[in-house]
C-alpha cells in the first residue's frame, strides 16, 4: 500500500473568533506557551513519517511562511551572537520537514482551500489538518490515522470523538455503520442541527485522504454558511464507495479556534512540560477556588 508522504495543513481562515488577537497575527501562531498553535501541528504530523508539508495561507498572512522558512531578525541574531541555544530553539521548525507554501486568495472555506494544494500533493494519499484543533497528550493522531488506514487497507480515515448534543452543530457529524472503531462510515453532513444529526460523533480536524477527494472537491456546491465545505467533499466520497473510515483517537483535544480552548490548551501545554509544570502549578493553584464544602 501506498505509504502517506504529504500532509497539507490548513492556515488560510480568517480567525474572527479571536478577533482581536487575529487582526494582524494568523490564528495559527498564536502561542501556545512557546510554540506557535501551527508548531504543533507540524510536529505531529512528521511524527506520523510525513516529510513533505504544504501549506495553504491567507494572501495577507507571511508569517507562517517566515515561521517555518527561516531567516528573521531573531535568527540573524542568534547567529551573530553565537547564542547556539537560542538558535537552536529558533530554528527547531525548520528541519522538520520540506515545506511548500500555496496561497488561498479568498476565504471561500475548507473546501476550497484544500483544492489549492492539489498540484502538491501529486495524486497520492496524503493527511490534512486543521491546526487550531490542537491535540495533546499521546501518540501522534495523524499516526493514529496512518496506521488505521494501514490496518483497513486503505481508503480515508477521519479522526472522531463523542460530542455533546448540544455542540453538534459546530461539528461534521458522521454517520457510522454500527459501534466497531475504526468504523465504516454510510455518510457525514457539516455543522448538522442535533435533531438531524446522524450520531453524536463530531470530526476533529484529522484526516488521511484518498486523493480522488481532489474530483469531489471540484464538484461542490456551496454548503453550510455558504462556505465550500471539505466535508461535502467526503460525503461525495463515501457516496462513491471509496471506504471512508472513523477512527476513535487517543489524546486531549482543544479548539484553539476559540478563545476558552486556547486558554485550556496553553494550561495544558505547560502542566505537559517538565520544563514549564513547577511554574504554571505555582501561578494557577493560588487562583483556584477552595474546594466546596472547604
Ligand atoms: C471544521 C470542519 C468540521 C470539523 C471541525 C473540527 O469546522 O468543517 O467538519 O468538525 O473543523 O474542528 P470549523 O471549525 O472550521 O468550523
């Protein structure tokens, strides 16, 4: 089978929910302790084998390419300082993996930022990310993927969890063939209101991909909020009876998208680290509220 060389990860949304902070930054590099969101998702997806990494970035949006491409005044710095330490922490993106960056001239959805990266990904099967969902805690989930795809024999994996009925509308919802995990999927509707939703399993932003996907995405109308969306494009998918998989991961998940889960996830990030823990216990225990009944 075909291994998964290339990942695409998404960086080309507007960021209105973290307005201001997304005035003038990419959602994607705002911090989580030291690392930018988009960091995360990088490494991930490199510890899943990946070596080839495209990019789909907003037109006003450099900073993800001089991110992970080098040669900013910090770096200039540290090599004229022979400060090794500093570059090194400076520059530990940037080997990773080869980089490519596409543009996505208007922000018209998922569906059509993924076409974007079409002449990249070279008709292989390749992972997509979502980089404000920033999973945390265990073995990488893009390699959770891989590996599900690799045990079924391919077709396309997305990455699932139990959601509350009441959030399901800000999710893809799938449709799945019985209880099994990885599970087959019948189908998959965008943002769905909870009486028509066909499970309570939402997607996380996780997926490895045929890459007939690129046919569907091309065939899309626009769906919910008049976006062109991915997931419509993996309902075309599983309707043509491509073997679409969901597949239950191991991890912490957190919507950076959104101010409440950024906060969550930098709380979990620090806590995570032997280098950041002592500190953040030491700044979050004093605000705590006794417990009740104290
Ligand atoms: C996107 C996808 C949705 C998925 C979600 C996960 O929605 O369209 O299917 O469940 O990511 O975070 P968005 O967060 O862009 O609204």
């Amino acid at each position: 089978m075909e291994p998964v060389r290339r990942a695409v990860i998404l960086a080309a949304g507007l960021g209105t929910r973290m307005a201001p902070a997304t005035k003038a930054v990419p959602k994607e590099m705002l911090a989580l302790v030291d690392r930018p969101v988009i960091q995360y998702a990088v490494e991930e997806a490199a510890a899943a084998g990946i070596g080839e990494i495209i990019f789909v970035t907003g037109p006003d949006r450099q900073a993800v390419r001089q991110h992970f491409g080098g040669d900013t005044r910090l770096e200039r710095h540290a090599r004229a300082a022979g400060d090794r330490e500093l570059l090194r922490r400076v520059t530990a993106s940037e080997g990773v993996a080869d980089f490519r960056f596409v543009e996505q001239e208007e922000p018209l959805g998922t569906g059509d930022a993924v076409l974007r990266a079409e002449e990249h990904v070279g008709g292989e099967p390749f992972a997509l990310l979502f980089p404000d969902d920033v999973i945390l805690g265990a073995e990488s989930c893009t390699a959770q993927l891989t590996r599900a795809r690799a045990c079924g024999g391919g077709g396309s994996v997305v990455a699932v969890r139990r959601v509350a009925r009441d959030e399901l509308s800000r999710y893809g919802v799938v449709d799945p063939e019985g209880s099994g995990d990885p599970v087959r999927l019948r189908g998959i509707v965008e943002k769905p209101s909870p009486e028509d939703a066909p499970s309570d399993l939402g997607v996380v932003g996780r997926y490895v991909l045929e890459p007939s996907i690129f046919d569907h995405l091309r065939a899309i109308a626009p769906g919910a909020g008049g976006e062109l969306q991915f997931t419509d494009a993996l309902a075309r998918q599983i309707a043509a009876g491509t073997p679409v998989r969901a597949c239950r991961f191991a991890g912490r998940r957190y919507d950076t998208g959104r101010p409440a889960g950024l906060v969550a996830a930098a709380v979990d990030a620090a806590l995570s680290r032997e280098d950041t823990r002592a500190a953040a216990l030491a700044a979050i225990r004093p605000l705590m509220p006794p417990p009740e009944g104290a």
